[in-house]
C-alpha cells in the first residue's frame, strides 16, 4: 500500500510542478493581489497555506508536536513571498510527507490522536490524513486557477498531466 501511495503522490507532485511553471510566468504582484470572494485571498497566500497543511498534519500532528510547536506563515512571510519561496515550502512539505509515509508504513489503518484548534484531542487514521491534504491541495489549485482567470490569466490544465 505504501509503495501506491507513495506514487500517488508522486503523481501529484508532477501536476504540482505544472502549476508552478503558470505561477513562475505571473507578475509578483498578481501573485499576492487580494482576490476576493476566496478564503486566503491571493493565490501566494493560498498556495502556502496548502503547503503548511501538509507540514502540519503530516509532519506535525501525525508526529505527536502540540499545536504550538507548529509555525505557520507569518504575514511578513506571505507579503515577501515568491514563487521561489513557496516551492521551499513544497520541499518541507515533501519531505513531511516522506517521513510521513515511512514511519506509517504498513500502520495506514491505526487511529492517531493529537490536539488540534477546535479542541484538546482529536483521532484519525494516518489515511484520513493523507486523504485530507491530498483533497485540501486540490480543492485550493482550483481556487487558485479561478483567481487567475480573474486576475486575467488562463491556467494550464493540471488535473492530467
């Protein structure tokens, strides 16, 4: 199971990396213009917010680190962003993602409990949690190519690549 799930993700590594390419051709000012009627508001926002999701429950939550050990963008971060530095935070994503994938090795199915925001101690499987952010990553690429189509830009296809 572990080998499938790790192409999974390498397949969604791939339609990653498409998008990317789109972001890198976008004016930096684009990237970080408020976009309204979406929940982060700009796409650099957006797109970071999905990377620390990854880091977080994967890297975090699934590791036992309280709430508060986890540092998510700062504002500062957000407004000094860049493409560069989203994909740096894809690559700690990636690599939670890993030791993710290696310390629940052939344990998908075991219930993992941790304290998140809405309350002291909360359970899921590892699967549940790779499910989430796997969908949570999706949902937000394609908020972030309807902003784009706002902003005046047409996105790649990055659903089949």
């Amino acid at each position: 199971m572990q080998e499938l799930l790790k192409t999974q993700y390498g397949l969604i590594r791939i339609t990653r990396e498409t998008l990317f390419a789109f972001l890198g051709e976008l004016p930096p000012e684009k990237l970080r213009a408020d976009v309204p009627g979406f929940g982060s508001g700009s796409i650099i926002r957006t797109h970071i917010h999905v990377a620390d999701c990854y880091r977080y429950w994967l890297g975090s939550f699934a590791f036992g680190q309280k709430r508060a050990d986890f540092a998510f963008a700062t504002k500062e971060e957000i407004a000094e962003a860049d493409v560069r530095a989203v994909r740096d935070r894809f690559k700690r994503a990636d690599e939670a993602v890993d030791r993710f994938l290696d310390r629940y090795d052939g344990r998908m199915l075991e219930s993992v409990t941790n304290e998140v925001r809405w309350q002291p101690e909360w359970s899921a499987t590892p699967l549940w949690l790779l499910t989430h952010t796997e969908t949570h990553e999706f949902h937000h690429k394609g908020q972030i190519a309807a902003m784009a189509r706002l902003l005046g830009y047409e996105p790649p296809n990055t659903d089949l690549e």
